[in-house]
C-alpha cells in the first residue's frame, strides 16, 4: 500500500484561487454573449462576432507574452492578471448604468424644482 503525501498547504491556496479564477473566466465567455443578446438586442453575427474578437486578442496577447512569462515567476504574474481580469469585468456593469441611460433617455437624476 502507498502512502500518499500532501501537496502542501500553499498548492491547496493555489489550486483553489486557480479553480475560482476558472469559474469568472467561464461565467465570464457566457455571460458577454448574453448581455450582447438581452440588453443590446444583437444577432448571431453580432454575437458570433463578439466570441471570435474575445479568442483573438487572447491569442494576439498570448504570442508577445508567451515567452516573456517563461522567465518569470508564475505566482505572481497570475494573482495580477486575475486581479486586472476582475477590474475589466467589473467595468462591465459600471458602465452600462450610463450607457443604459443614454440610450434609454432616461433622466439623469438631479435636483428637482417644484
């Protein structure tokens, strides 16, 4: 019989903090097509294109980055860029309260003279 052997308790935090990050990406591509569809009225080529616009920019960013990130310290580099990915995807609803507005015409709540 084997004796298994603990990864240690840092790999747990990793693992867990990797499988959350995994969970928002995958919301994430589901959720943008869906707003696309619901709140902008778009179509399959609308949408269609929005999902090839997301690959393609991963994959223009990944080709420079690629190599840069062999040399460096993975941790680190990941905690950022799940930090910089969950400040974009939270610009998301922030902007679309104005946007929202303006194309609803809406008025802007302001001082009211009776």
């Amino acid at each position: 019989m084997r004796v298994r052997r603990s990864l240690g308790r840092r790999f747990g935090w990793l693992w867990t903090a990797y499988a959350v990050s995994t969970l928002g990406t995958w919301l994430a591509f589901d959720a943008f097509p869906l707003i696309a569809i619901l709140v902008l009225h778009a179509g399959p080529t609308e949408v269609s294109a929005l999902a090839a616009a997301g690959l393609a920019v991963g994959a223009a960013v990944a080709v420079p980055l690629g190599p840069w990130m062999e040399f460096r310290r993975k941790r680190p580099v990941m905690v950022t860029m799940d930090l910089v990915r969950f400040a974009a995807l939270l610009s998301v609803p922030a902007a679309f309260r104005p946007l929202a507005r303006a194309v609803t015409r809406e008025p802007s709540p302001g001082p009211r003279f009776r």
